[in-house]
C-alpha cells in the first residue's frame, strides 16, 4: 500500500511542476535521487520509478537520477551535483537523505527539494512528505483551496497539493502530508511562516586589482635594484593605460634569502635573494581595469615578473541594495501569507517576528549560496539575492 502511494505520490508532484504556468522557456528538469539499490530492488525506489513513468506519459520533461552509495559524503555530492544541473525540482527518496537536505537547504536557499517518506527537515525549501492512515479528507479539502492561489511565488507547491488530492479520491487511498509546500509556508496553530526572497542584478562599481612582483637575484642589493625597476614599468604601464597616479600604492620592499638544503637540512649557503613588492590599483573604472588586467601579457612579454590574480570588483551600494531588497522580499512574505491563509478561508493578522538570512552576492545566474553569505567579487555583473522568514498571526 504504501509503495503505490509512493507511485501516485512522485507521479503527481513532477506533474504539479509541469502543469503550472510558468515564464521558463526551457524543457523542465526534474531530479530524482534514490535511495541505495536504485530501481529493481523490491522497495520504495521502484515505486518513485513507477510514479516517474506515470507523469512521463503526460507530460514533457528532463529527467536526472542519481542512486547513492549509501555514505554521507556520497549523498551530499549526489545532491549537490544534481542541484547544479539547474533543476526545477529535486526530489530524494527515503530518510537517508534527511540530514544531507538539512544542509544543503541551506547552501542553495532558492533550489526547491522535496523527499519522500521523512519530515524531520524543517526548512522552507524542503516539501516533507509522509504517509498516514488519516488526513485524507483534511488534505482534499485544503487542497482544493490552495488550487485557487494564483501569484508569481513557487505556485508549483499549490498544484503539488491539488494533484496529490485528485490522486487520494480516484484512487481512494488515504495519503496524509506532514507539511505541505514547507518550500513556500508552514502553518501551525494561529500563526503562518513564510518565506520572502528578492534579488537585483547590479554592476559593481569598485575595483581593487593587487598585482605581486617578485624577483630573484644573486645579491640582496640587485634583488632590490631589480624589484624598484620593475615597479617602475608595472606603474608605466597603469599610467600609459588610463590609470591616475593617486590611484596607484606602492608597497613597502620585503626580502629573504634563499637557503641551502641537503637531505632536509640547511648548509649554511646562500643559492640566492628574492625581493617582494605589492602594488595594488584602487579605482571606480571597472571596465578600465578589466581591460588591463587582460592585456598584462604585453608586460610580462619584457620581462617583468609580476603575479596577476585578477581584480576585486565590489558594490559600494550593497547597504542601500540591501535595504531595499530586504523590504521586497518582506513584501513577498506578506503576499504569499496572505493568498495561503485567505485560501483557506482564515485572515492574516498582525506581524509577529521576522528574521533575515544572509545577503547572497553572485555572478549572474550562479547557483553559489553559502548559510554564511556569499560575495563573489570575481566578475563586474553581479546579482543580489536576500531571502527573509516572517511569522503572521492568523485568524
């Protein structure tokens, strides 16, 4: 009994991400990864195959599988893999996976995951699903008033509950969800939770760009005299390319000699002396820098040896960004409570507490997330996403 729920179960929540209205252009990608044994072995993989066969014949969609080995690093890098594949949905199969989605909820605030036959994972992103002997009804009820919610938000969580309603009635097994769309809300008692998100495409508008000379002579004084000169050219070559001079630090000349060893141990003997100096460019010309960091060959060609690791590219307007996009995303938070409580014929009341994650800066479409924050300052066009949990009293 439990394998068929399972079937009509995984059959109708790829369905509801199919069958809702979306701007996407692209085929969907649905995820699944199995439990160890993968299909054929007699248990629950073979029932979320069933389920996958079943929405196959009814709609068009990239499937990605994966089946785990079992072990903990395993399953974090199955699912990780699986979440970079850029997938509408990932779904895992049995409570193995609890602890790996606890995390990794984490890591990828914005990816949607459900599993299958657990609900210890309480994150917003993550659709709980387990099974019961009651609720029945209860879910068909709810389901149907979640199936009026229309609003750009993951509405694919609505149809999960819709579908999974028509499945219990036609078929007339009794399947109870422990949280339902714990991706978009969790209600419990007279309160909702929800999740707000809100993001920014932005160009940074600061550049640090550290560039590492160093030289290796026979002598400490021509180590020296070696490093000033080809500071020299380095600054020649910023100041020919558009860069001011109050633009440029010179650092300070450090050196060490570089020592003998036999069988691991130190003779005495002095091979050579090698000289450090850093000059780092502060600039608000991003594209200037970006252009001379690319054309450093024409330097290194003369001889000057110099370690480039690419510019720093920064937003001095991420506070003020920040801000505002803390208030969309509280906006979004207030919308979606709203149309999951009037569905279900209640009211939202006053704001009882909110909660801000981390502020996620990333190249342009990245799926780089990080519990702690994120800021990559590798590219010029960045995108800044914030996501917010608020709690609504309801009536």
């Amino acid at each position: 009994m439990k394998k068929s729920l399972i079937a009509i179960t995984l059959s109708a929540l790829v369905a509801s991400v199919l069958i809702v209205p979306t701007a996407q252009a692209s085929t969907p990608v649905i995820c699944l990864a199995y439990d160890t044994g993968g299909p054929g072995d007699g248990s629950f993989n073979d029932a979320a195959q069933a389920g996958l066969k079943v929405a196959a014949k009814k709609f068009q969609f990239t499937l990605e599988t994966t089946v785990t080995a079992g072990d903990a690093k395993d399953r974090i890098d199955r699912l990780t893999a699986l979440v970079k594949k850029d997938c509408t949905i990932v779904i895992a199969v049995g409570t193995g996976y609890a602890a790996t989605l606890k995390d990794l909820s984490q890591q990828f605030p914005e990816t949607q995951f459900a599993i299958l036959n657990d609900a210890t994972v309480d994150a917003l992103n993550v659709t709980s699903i387990v099974f019961a002997d009651v609720q029945g009804a209860y879910l068909a009820g709810y389901a149907a008033a979640l199936a009026r919610i229309h609003y750009e938000a993951p509405v694919w969580l609505t149809f999960v509950v819709a579908v999974l309603a028509a499945a219990i009635l036609s078929s007339g097994l009794t399947l109870g969800l422990y949280k339902v769309g714990g991706g978009l809300a969790a209600r419990a008692g007279n309160a909702i939770t929800v999740t707000g998100t809100a993001s920014e495409d932005a160009k940074a508008d600061n550049a640090v760009w550290s560039l590492n000379l160093n030289e290796s002579q026979s002598t400490l004084a021509t180590s020296v005299k070696k490093i000033d000169s080809s500071a020299e050219a380095l600054k020649k070559y910023l100041l020919n390319g558009g860069v001011s001079a109050d633009q440029i630090e010179l650092g300070p000349i450090n050196s060490n000699a570089v020592m003998e060893y036999s069988n691991g141990n130190p003779t005495g003997r002095i091979l050579a002396y090698q000289a450090y100096r850093t000059v780092t460019v502060r600039t608000k010309d991003v594209e200037l820098v970006s252009k001379l960091s690319n054309d450093i060959g024409t330097l290194l060609a003369t001889g000057v040896n110099v370690g480039n690791y690419g510019p720093a590219y920064y937003l001095s307007t991420l506070d003020q960004m920040r801000a505002k996009l803390l208030a969309a995303a509280m906006q979004d938070a207030k919308e979606r409570a709203k149309a999951i409580t009037e569905a279900v014929g209640g009211e939202v009341g006053p704001l009882l507490s909110v909660s801000t994650g981390p502020t996620q800066v990333t190249t342009r479409d990245s799926l780089d997330r990080s519990a702690g924050g994120f800021y990559d300052v590798s590219t010029i066009d960045k995108t800044v996403n914030v996501t917010l949990s608020a709690s609504f009293k309801t009536n």
